[in-house]
C-alpha cells in the first residue's frame, strides 16, 4: 500500500480512537465522579482538528475537480472553526467557576460561523441539472422534503429545547438549530445529487453530521441538559464522520449516474403528518408552528402534483407528436417530402382493393447526367423542385409519391377521387415541367406511363403496365405520356432484351466499325473518314444502330462500346497510313457519346488508343452533338483538356440546336458539320419555294460564321450531285453523304484508297 493512500486510515483511525477514549472517560465520570468534567470537552476540537488537517491533505494529495477543491477547502475552514470555538469552551470549562460552562460568545460566533460555512459549501455543490423547468421542480421537491423533515425535528428536538427546566443558552440554541438545518437541507441535496465532482457518499457523511446536533437536541428533550449534552459522546461524532468523508473522496472512482430519490417529497408527508397524530389536546405555540409547516406542505404538494400534471400532459403531447413524426418519415420521403414507395404500395392495394385506380409512372429524362455534371447538391435541390411541381400538378387529385432516385409516381383512387382523367394529370405535370427550375434554372423532361385497372387487379400487375407505358413514351423521345393498351409490352421487352443481349455482344466480338469517306467536293478524292458502328447479329444479321444504340445509352454500355470503336478506328487509320503513305487520309472521326464525356477514364482511354496504334493526336477528330457538349463544366474541362492534346472536335448536327452560336465560344471546336436538314433541298431554286430559300440561307450564314471563327466546315447528307455543286458554289469544300459514298467495311475501304492512289500514280506518271 503507498503512503499516501494510508492518509485517509490514518486520520479516521485517530478519530475513532478520539471518539472512544471520550466515551470511556464518560462512563466512567459518570459512575464515579473522578476527574474534572472539563475533559469531556477536549474530545471536539481534537477530533475536529484532525479531521480539517485530513481535508487539507486531501486537497494537496488528490487531483479533484475546482469544484470539489472548494467544496473540502470551505469544509477544511469550518472543522478549523469548530476546533478553535470548542477549544475556547474546553478552557472556559477549566477555568470558570461552572463545572458546565456557559459557551462564550466568541466560541459561540466561531461555531456559528463554521456552521455558517459549512451550509454555505453544501450548498454551492451542483447537482448536475441546467435545465431551468427540471432544476425548479427539484427545488419544489427538495422544498417539500426540508419543511416535513424539519418538522419532525422541530417539533421533536428543539422545541422542548425552549420548555427545558434547565434552559438553554442562546449559543446552544443557536447551534443546535444550525445543525438540525445544515443536516436536514444537506441530505435533501443529497438525495437529489448524481455524478458530480464530490463524492454522493461523501456529502452525505458531511452533511449528517449536522444530526449530531439533532442528537444533542432530543437529549435535551429527554432532560439531559445538566449532564454535559452532546459533548462527551454525541458531539464527537461529528469529526469522525468528517473523517469517513474525507476517506471516502480520498479513495473514490466515480459512483455510477442514478435517478433522484423521488419517494423523498412523500416520506416528507408522513412526517409533516407524525406531530400531528401525537399533539397533545392543548395546543402550545409548537404545536401550532407543526399545524403550519404541515399547511405549508401540503400546498406546496398541491403545486408539486399540479406540475406534475401539466408536465405529464407536455410529455404525452410530446410523444404523440413523435409518433406522428416517426410514421411521416417512415410514409414519406426525407428529400422532398412527397409519399414514400411503402405508403405509396400500401395505399394503391387499399385502392384496388375498394374500386378502379390509376397509376402515372413519372421517370425524369437525363437526370444522371444534372448529377454527374453539376453535383448531387445541384440535383437535390431539382429533385425538391420537381417534388413541388408535381404537387401543384396533381392538386387534390391524387397522390403524389416519389419512389427513389428520379422515379416519382401519382395514384388516383377513383373511388375517392371520381373519375379524375389520368392523361389530364399527365398533361398537367408536363406542363408544369415545361419552364426552368429550382434556383439553378434548370430544364428538365420526364416520360409517364399510364395505367388504369380495375378492383381486384394484383398490384404488381398494374405497376408493371405503368412500366411498361413510361418506357413506350421514353422510346417516342423526351417530355411524352403513353397509356399502356395490350400487346405494348412486346417492343418493350424487346427493347429490354436487345439491351441484355449487348453485353453478350461485346464479349462475343459481333460489333463492327464501319468508315464513311468524307469528300473534298472539288477533286472527289478521299481526305478522311467518319467511325460508325455497326452489329453483326449471329442470327438477325446487321443490326440497325438505331434500334441497338438506345439500349446501349440507357444500360450505359455505350461507354466499352465507345472505347471499342475509338481503339479499332485508330489502329485501323495507323495500318492506312503506314500502307497509303501519310497524305491518303487526313483524319479519322469517332463518335463520342454524353457518357462517354462523363466517364472519368475517357481522356485515359483516347490517350491510351493513340499510344496502342502510335497514331499521333492530330489525325483524330472527336464528332460530338450539341446536346451531348450542352451538359455542364464538367463536360467543356474534358473537352479542352482533349483539344490541348491535339485532338480536333468536331460539332456534329450543326444548326438544330438552340445554342449553336453561343456554344461555339465557349467550345474549342475546329470543324463545324452542318447538319443533312439543311442540305436536303438545297439544291432547288432559292426563288422556287420559301424552305429552299431558307435553307440556302442557313448554309450560307453557316460558312460565312465558320470562316470567320477560322473553322473547318462539313456538309452532311449529300445525295444527289446537284447538292454537291450547290454546296461548292456556297464555299464548301467538304462533304459525306450516300451519293458521295456509303459507310462500308475497313477492307472496301482499303480497296477505294488503293484505286485512289492508283490514279494518283498514273496522274504522276
């Protein structure tokens, strides 16, 4: 064992010795009469001092709390106080003519003045509340507690103390009546106390050592007052439980969190009640203080119950409205507000189960890519705007929902919506979908799917025909509603299979990369090639791109099917070059899809495909449609970073946007394609029809801002030689279409530079 953890045994050990020789020497004063009685002073202030001298070790040698430091150090102060006011008594007992002194007054003031102290430092320790309601009902209760217990005191212990035949001096009164105090609102404290820096066990052994003056008083009740009261045997006691205390914080480790002695207001009661079984018939001036601290209680019971109440019903109002908002948030979604797909599942069968219902299947066009483009804050914040819209869309009508992502839905029960027109609501939500939104000023598109079934239909049945219509309108283009009729899901599912079957595809090797020439129009000779991708079917053949290249956007495949084609294009024009020499072909021309643009590994991938074929950047142009560079920052960084490897880009359909114009400043394109709308016609008379004209106008403002920008320029969809000659004559020098020459295979490719090449030769020759 350290030295230091011995302190605390040490100093208690004393004590009890202190304690126990006092008690001897009474016994034996009593019975014999041998001695003076003045011995029987001595007991306090030893005791008290070792007990204050135990404090100030434990300050110095224990590492506390500020708090718990003030609390020993006020206590150390007070036991110091006792010792010197005692100490006084001791020598007046000694040297007065009385074999029982009357207490000096200076002895007096310093014990009042401990007592004083002590209250004071019982009263600063916190009890752990900061809430202002709890810590008022606290002191209500504690109120109630002190007022019935000192009750019993009073009436028991100190009011006889006035009615003794001996009578009491004002110093013992005074003392007597501080303690019963300081012991009675010190264990109401206590019993209210948690974790705290003072020990709980601790402050209670502090704060019963007031009891020890309620000891000295029923001693004085039961007529005691002539034969040295409370100083031999009862007042010494108080030092030994100052001693305990300090043991205990000495050696305490944390007492575990407990709730509040809540039973102690109603045993308050029961004693408040006790000096009123036992009051005599004759009521003295103590009888009636006991009729007025019992009053006193039970009005402030009445107040404690009536809070209690308001309390109780707070609480259950509480708990009503937490249970109101647990069931909104598992039957709503926590983004925007709207019905969740749980309620959403659980109102549609009550629906079905009751009558006809309608359910509108509403799925945003492109809002992955607001998210990958703009961030996922940016895309919350249309999700909530879409969410309102919807809402005023719908009205009472029906039932809004979002069911996860960018999927939203509305149920109509017609049994208590009536007959509500599901295509009118569609109509409606269209609408509200048609101008910009949230704060960003974002366009947004949706496809609906509508469907009606009658009572008794399974759920699932209904919500797979609503499917099945929202993926028919998203195959007739962006911003549609279709109702479900029989027999639509058959080119759904075919849609649906033909995307599974592109993965099996890739792996299989069945695509193929076809080239179309692009023409100089004066010389006819071949000076680059568009990259186009085809599928050989196993079974089906070749295999339109228009039928596998929409499944290929929606499943996201587009992105290896893109790679594939960049990676063949170049080594393909690397074997061209290296056969035909480097004049034959200028550039190659993959097209690159808004996925591909959003895929962070893309700029990886083209440098990786030029290093594979050691194709050098220059010869390869990137084709690109407007809506596939109109798609935010993210976009334009990777497509200047591309530019400042050498690359070209090419803008492909030009013209048939809304931006076209204003794009062109912030993108770096260096080729222009101007789109087969405005080719088609183009070689009638101007003065003939109006859309001749128009077109014509186009095509020359077109080449007009490309030579300006410095921009090469491309015409699309040449099918006659009258187009081409109108075109040449416009100032275009480049073009591709059918009458020009077909997309074909690599090999037929080889074989058209070769005679190319040939005539070459034979020009030279």
């Amino acid at each position: 064992m350290a030295p230091e953890s011995r302190v605390p045994r040490l100093h208690l050990a004393v004590v009890a010795a202190i304690v126990a020789a006092s008690a001897v020497w009474f016994v034996v004063w009593r019975l014999t009469g041998i001695g003076p009685a003045g011995y029987g002073y001595l007991a306090v202030p030893a005791g008290a001092a070792v007990a204050s001298h135990a404090m100030f070790r434990l300050i110095r040698a224990v590492p506390m709390d500020p708090v718990a430091r003030r609390f020993w150090r006020l206590m150390a102060v007070a036991f110091a106080l006792v010792t010197a006011g005692f100490s006084i008594l001791a020598w007046a007992s000694f040297t007065g003519p009385q074999e029982l002194p009357t207490m000096p007054m200076v002895a007096a003031a310093l014990v009042v003045s401990a007592f004083l102290m002590a209250m004071w430092a019982v009263g600063r320790v916190p009890v752990g509340i900061t809430n202002r309601s709890e810590r008022w009902k606290q002191w209500l209760d504690r109120t109630i507690a002190f007022f019935g217990c000192g009750t019993v005191l009073f009436t028991f212990g100190i009011a006889p103390m006035f009615e003794s035949p001996d009578p009491w001096s004002p110093q013992a009164l005074t003392m007597v009546g501080l303690s019963t105090v300081m012991a009675v609102g010190g264990i109401t404290k206590v019993s209210y106390l948690g974790r705290g820096p003072v020990d709980r066990v601790a402050l209670r052994l502090v704060a019963m050592t007031g009891l020890v003056g309620a000891g000295v008083a029923f001693l004085a009740a039961d007529g005691y007052a002539g034969i040295m009261p409370g100083q031999s045997v009862v007042m010494p006691l108080a030092p030994l439980m100052a001693a305990a205390a300090v043991r205990r914080q000495w050696t305490a480790t944390g007492a575990r969190p407990r709730r509040a002695n809540t039973w102690l207001p109603y045993l308050a009661i029961a004693a408040v009640d006790l000096p009123l079984v036992l009051l005599p018939d004759q009521l003295d001036w103590s009888g009636r203080a006991a009729i007025a601290a019992a009053v006193l209680v039970t009005a402030l019971v009445a107040v404690r119950q009536y809070v209690a109440i308001r309390e109780n019903a707070r609480l259950l109002r509480e708990k009503r409205a937490s249970e109101e908002r647990l069931r909104h948030e598992v039957t709503h979604d926590g983004l925007t507000g709207l019905a969740n797909r749980g309620l959403f599942r659980e109102r549609l069968a009550a629906a079905l189960d009751r009558g006809e219902a309608t359910v509108l299947l509403v799925d945003l066009d492109d809002f992955k890519t607001v998210n990958d483009s703009l961030g996922h804050e940016i895309g919350d914040h249309l999700l909530i705007a879409v969410a309102g819209s919807m809402r005023t869309a719908v009205g009472a009508e029906g039932l809004p929902v979002r069911l996860g992502g960018d999927e939203f839905a509305v149920l109509i029960d017609h049994c208590q919506n009536g007959a509500v027109d599901g295509e009118e609501i569609a109509e409606r939500v269209l609408a509200e979908f048609a101008g910009p939104m949230s704060a960003h000023q974002l366009l947004v598109h949706a496809s609906i799917g509508v469907a009606t079934a009658p009572a008794g239909t399974a759920l699932d049945h209904l919500l797979r025909e609503a499917d099945v219509a929202m993926y028919a309108a998203k195959q007739r283009g962006k911003a549609n509603w279709v109702r479900y009729h029989d027999g639509m899901e058959q080119p759904v599912f075919a849609h649906a299979r033909i995307g599974g079957e592109l993965r099996r595809a890739l792996d299989a090797d069945e695509f193929r990369v076809y080239y179309q020439p692009i023409m100089d129009l004066a010389r006819g000779r071949v000076i680059g090639v568009e990259a186009l991708v085809r599928w050989q079917h196993p079974t089906r053949g070749l295999v339109s791109p228009a039928e596998f290249i929409p499944a290929a956007e929606g499943t996201g495949l587009i992105v290896p099917l893109g790679r594939f084609v960049l990676r063949e294009s170049c080594r393909q024009a690397a074997a061209w070059l290296a056969e035909f020499g480097p004049d034959a072909l200028q550039k190659v021309a993959p097209n690159v899809s808004v996925r591909q643009l959003h895929d962070p590994d893309f700029r990886t991938d083209v440098r990786a495909a030029l290093a594979d074929a050691g194709l050098s950047a220059d010869r390869v142009v990137l084709e690109l449609t407007e809506s596939a560079v109109l798609r935010g920052p993210q976009v334009l960084q990777t497509l200047h970073e591309l530019h400042g490897m050498g690359i070209r880009l090419a803008l492909d359909d030009f013209g048939t946007g809304e931006s076209s114009l204003s794009l062109l400043r912030a993108f770096p394109a260096s080729i222009v394609k101007l789109d087969k709308s405005f080719v088609d016609g183009i070689e009638l008379d101007e003065e003939g029809t109006p859309e001749a004209a128009a077109r014509q106008a186009v095509a020359r403002a077109v080449i007009q801002m490309a030579r300006a920008l410095d921009l090469d320029t491309v015409a699309e969809g040449i099918e006659n030689q009258e187009q081409a000659d109108r075109l040449l004559g416009l100032g275009y020098t480049l073009g591709q279409g059918f009458h020009l020459a077909r997309p074909m295979p690599a090999g037929d490719l080889t074989r058209l530079l070769a005679e190319q090449r040939d005539r070459d030769l034979a020009v030279a020759a």
